[in-house]
C-alpha cells in the first residue's frame, strides 16, 4: 500500500483546483477536513480522481447533509492503496480511530476481550485486555464473551500457577509477603523466589501452546493426576482433577465443532424514523435462535437504507470474532459483492448476503424488523430527552449568547486552594452536552504564591493554550490540539477578564462567558460581552450549566484533597529518624493520611515491607509525641 499525503499545509495554502487535477486513477481513501483542521468525513473510492471531485462539482443532486458538510470541507488529504478492498478496509479503521461528524456512526460498537500473554517480561501474567496494542506481548482472541475469557484466564491460573499481580520482577522478589493465591495453590509465588525464572518460563510455553487450543496434551496430563490422586485415595483432589479436565474438554468439544454441516446466520433489519435508526441482529446457530442484539446509528439521516446498511456492516462485522456463512438482510447493502469479499476474507471461507423475498427465512427478516420496530419506538422518548438534555441545552445556550458558529465543545475552569496553600486548576471538558473526562485536564499552579485566584486563573488559560498551539505546529493530536467553541469560567466579570486577556495576548478569538452565582453559589446567569444575561432556571440549558459547574468544582476540590493528604503525610514523616523515601513511600502507600498512622501499633508498621521493630517505635514514638503537643 502506497500513502499519500496532503497533510499538514495551513488552509490557506491548500490550492484546491491543483490538487483535484493531481488525483490519481487509483482505489484509496479520502479525508475530509475543516478550518480547524478536523476530520469531518472518510470515505473510499474505486477511483479517487472521480469520487473526490464531485464534491466540488455544480449541478450535482446531493442530500442536505453532504451540501452542508461541503460548505465545512478547507482541505482534503488522501491515501493510495492497491484495491478497493483495501480501501474498505482502511476506511472502516479510520471512521472507527476519528469518528467523523458527518459519518454514519455505529454509536453502541463493542470492543471484543483479548487474553494477552506478556511474554517480554522476565516472569509473563496473563491477563484480559479490550485493545491489541502494537508490543511485544502475544494475544489471543478476540473472544465472544468477558465470561469466556475470564474463565480461560481462572483455568490457566489453575492449571500452571501463573501470578496474576501487577509487581516488577525480578526488582520486587522479597520486598512483600506471597499474595493469596500462593496460599490456596494458584501461584508459584516468582516474588518470593518460590520458582525460578527459567522454571517459570515452561510454564509460559504451556500456556501458549493452551491457548492456541492444543488441549491434548492437558487433557492427558490431568488424566494421570486424576488416577494418580484416586490411587493414592486423595479422593478430593482427584475431584479436583476430574473438574479441570471436563473444562478443558468442553474448550476442545467447542473448537472441534464444524460449523459447514450446521445452519448458521445471522439475520439483519432495521427500523428508523426522522433521524433515528435502529438496527437489529438476530443470530442464528444450528438451526436455533440464540440471540440478538440491537444498535443505533447517528449521521444516518436523509441516507438510503442500502448506504446505511453498509456501513453498519463494515463497522459491526469489523470487531466481531465470529462471522457466519450466511448473512440474511432486508435490502440489499451498498456494494454487495465487496462486502462479501471482505467478509469472506475475515471468516477464511465465503460468506453470502441474501436478500430473501418468501420462505422462513423472509419470516426471520419480519421478525427482526418488528423487534427493531419495537425497540425504536420505547427508546424515541429517551432518545429525545437525551437529546433535549445534552445537545438541546447547548443550543440554548448558544441562542441566549447569540453566537453565530456551532457550538460542540466547552471548556470550564475553575482553581481549588485553602489559603493559597497548594493551588490547583481543573480543566472540565463537554462535547455536545456530555462531560468527555478523558479529556479534563489538572494543573499544579507553579508561579503564583498566596490565595490569587486570578493569577492562578491566568496561569492555567496561558498553559492550556500555549501547549495547545505548540502541539498544533507539532501536529500532535492530544486534548489540547482541540480548542473550545466557548469557555465557560466559574465566576463573573473578573474571571472572563482574566481569560479574555490572555486569548487576545496569544491571538485567540473564543467566546467567554461567566457563570455567575447566586448566594447560594448557584449560577444564576451568564455573564457575556460585559452584560449579565438572566437565564430560564427550569430550562435544559441551565441544568446543564449546573452540571458543567459541579463538575469543574469537584474535581478541582478532588485533585487538590488529594495533593494535601499527600503533602500532609510527606511532610509528617521526614523528621523521623530512619524514615527516607523508599520507607516513606511504603507508608504512604500503607496509610492513607496522618491520622489512620497515628492509630497503628508498632507491631504493624514493623510488619510492613521494609520495615523494622527499630524503625517502628521511632514513627510511633515520633508521632505520640506530636500528638500531645498538639493537645497540651
């Protein structure tokens, strides 16, 4: 596969009649972007050149989403593969990596568990993980159901006494007691040096040929520890045994199965109303229905049901682990025959779309549809007051600021002190009225000293933007990169003074507003353009206003409680003899705060790792005495 790339060049150097006449005659992908230089579309072609430049055609019969999105299109960019099953491929990933806004969006897609094998550290664990990252690690899967997952992990556990603990080894060997597998027989216990590296190796190796289904030679071994065990009359652990082994068969039954002597599919229909699309799956397996699923899909609206379809089945059938031979659908998807490749090639044998008109399985078609039908019309309610509450709201706040522009994310701050002793600043994030908390933000006010909230504030919004627009030029994606469509403070004139300084100093032009409060620190309205706006207490806009503001305060508050219990700790204990930083740290680790130390025996704290009777009087010796000093 051949990128290339028209990335990177600011907006106003983008020559778009050059580079329609540069396209190529290839299959590839294509990416829409905004001035913002956001990712507003992905789409693939058969042929580039043809499909991108009719975007920018006149004449040309489109629906009202394209038209608008159009008129939000500043650059293109494109990458060149060998055909159009890779391009189909290669845009499922990235709608599934940006999620476009003018995309049809699966909005409920599953990520499917994996069993990972960390096989580049010096004694592997075996855990459950969501996402294939690019390590040295082996993985496994995807698997159907966690339950699965989870009780392959319990059986290896069981099996070769693999650790299931989250410490370094071989650094950490000795520094704590064996955990509590290692007392019930499921771990060899590495961190105690209970099994050596190489010892435990062997039984890495067993675990991964386990988990490429070699069950043979499991099944064998637990068959003569099980007649062993009955010999020698440990009729228990030959229980034990027994129990093992019908796991591991019921696995071996379940990989032996051949699927091409039963009936298999699944079977797809859809419902939708205005914008609202709901689609439902039922699926089929020797001969037997076993269950279904339901999903909705935003961006679906004013397209045909064969181009909506079509994405629902890249982007569902992507992460699923099982495909079936058959697939059973209303009407016939866009681009058939491709699908069917792809999928064919996924499964590692064909699998058929089929479109039926009379029979059993036309009755099947019926009753997913009528189930899609039902669920659609018990979720339009919710739908709706999920809609009123989150992007309704931000439209009325929009309305009552009269700004121009779209309004999607918002951006609150707010600073957290006692005293000015250890000032901290909080970055809340809303995306279309709900809270995006991988994308809040703390910071540790470095150049102000004393309680000024408005310095400190001054501080945070500098930092914030100064690192936004480095990454930028960097073109490093991260929450920063993505400026907010209007910043809300947690106060009135002075702090949107505070912040509209800065912005006018770094050459930003974002609208401020401040939520101005009552006596009862509630917001009463919105201080903008230095007039204070009354706002509708009962409407949705203030209820998410009121969200917006408890957020930004309790995790300023959070962020600071949680430096001051640390602080407190760490400054209580580097006066007492023997206490250095590794010691420290174990107690911190141990007690949470000043008070929970105080209460414990010395006995306690000498059983701690790393500690010692000597060391376990000086803390309790060191700590009565500050005790009574403090209560003469």
């Amino acid at each position: 596969m051949l990128p290339l790339f028209r990335k990177g060049e600011p907006v106003r150097d983008f020559d778009l009649q050059k580079e329609l006449r540069q396209l190529p005659n290839r299959p590839g992908v294509y990416l829409m972007h905004d001035r913002d230089d956001r990712i507003i579309y992905v789409g693939k072609a058969k042929i580039l050149k043809n499909r991108v430049r009719q975007y920018f055609q006149s004449g040309i019969k489109r629906t009202a989403k394209i038209e608008m999105m159009i008129g939000h299109i500043a650059w293109f960019e494109y990458i060149v593969v060998d055909s159009e099953l890779e391009a189909l491929v290669l845009e499922n990933n990235l709608i599934k990596e940006h999620t476009p806004k003018y995309n049809t969006l699966l909005k409920d897609d599953k990520t499917y568990p994996y069993i990972k094998v960390t096989v580049d550290e010096d004694f592997p664990r075996v855990m459950m993980t969501r996402e294939q990252k690019k390590d040295r690690a082996r993985y496994f899967g995807p698997y159907a159901l966690v339950g699965s997952v989870s009780g392959i992990i319990e059986l290896i556990r069981k099996l070769y006494c693999i650790r299931t603990c989250n410490r370094t080894l071989p650094r950490d060997i000795g520094k704590e007691r064996p955990c509590l597998y290692h007392q019930i027989g499921q771990c060899n216990a590495p961190c105690n040096g209970g099994i050596t590296k190489e010892e435990y190796g062997e039984s890495i190796d067993k675990v991964l040929h386990f988990l490429s289904r070699d069950y043979e030679p499991v099944i064998r071994m637990l068959r003569e520890r099980m007649m062993a065990a009955s010999s020698a009359l440990d009729f228990e652990k030959a229980a034990e045994y027994r129990d093992l082994m019908k796991q591991v068969e019921s696995l071996h039954q379940e990989q032996k199965a051949d699927d091409s002597v039963t009936e298999e599919r699944d079977i797809v229909a859809y419902a939708a109303e205005k914008e609202h699309v709901v689609i439902s799956v039922f699926f089929e397996r020797n001969g037997r229905l076993v269950g279904r699923e339901h999903h909705y899909l935003s961006q679906a609206e004013e397209q045909e049901p064969a181009a909506f379809l079509g994405e629902f089945m890249k982007q569902f059938y992507d992460g699923l682990p099982y495909i079936p031979k058959e697939i059973v659908i209303e009407e016939e998807p866009e681009e058939k025959e491709l699908l069917e490749t792809w999928l064919g090639t996924k499964r590692g044998r064909n699998v058929h779309i089929r479109i039926p008109k009379i029979g059993g399985k036309e009755h099947l078609v019926k009753l997913a549809k009528q189930n899609a039908q039902m669920v659609l019309r018990q979720d339009l309610e919710k739908l709706s007051r999920e809609e009123k509450r989150t992007r309704g709201a931000v439209a009325e706040i929009a309305e009552l600021l009269k700004l121009s522009g779209e309004v999607h994310r918002m951006e609150s701050y707010d600073i957290s002190n006692i005293s000015g002793f250890l000032s901290v600043g909080s970055m809340v994030v809303f995306t279309d009225g709900k809270p995006r908390k991988s994308e809040y933000r703390k910071f540790r006010i470095k150049s102000v000293e004393g309680p000024n909230d408005y310095a400190s504030m001054e501080e945070v919004l500098t930092r914030r933007f100064l690192h936004g627009m480095r990454e930028r030029e960097e073109q490093i994606e991260s929450s920063f990169t993505h400026y907010p469509d209007i910043i809300l403070m947690d106060g009135g004139k002075g702090q949107v003074h505070i912040a509209e300084t800065v912005l006018e100093r770094l050459g930003l032009s974002i609208p401020v507003a401040g939520m101005v409060k009552d006596d009862n620190h509630r917001t009463r309205g919105l201080y903008f353009r230095e007039v204070e706006l009354p706002i509708d207490t009962h409407g949705e806009g203030f209820a998410l206003l009121t969200r917006i503001q408890d957020e930004t305060h309790r995790f300023a508050i959070e962020y600071h409680k949680s430096l001051r219990s640390k602080n407190q700790v760490r400054s209580g204990l580097d006066d007492i003899p023997g206490i250095g930083p590794t010691r420290r740290r174990t107690l911190m680790r141990y007690f949470d705060n000043m008070e929970s130390l105080r209460r414990a025996s010395a006995e306690e704290i000498a059983a701690l790792p790393g500690m010692n009777q000597k060391v376990a009087r000086e803390v309790v010796s060191y700590l009565q005495k500050g005790a009574n000093s403090e209560n003469p």
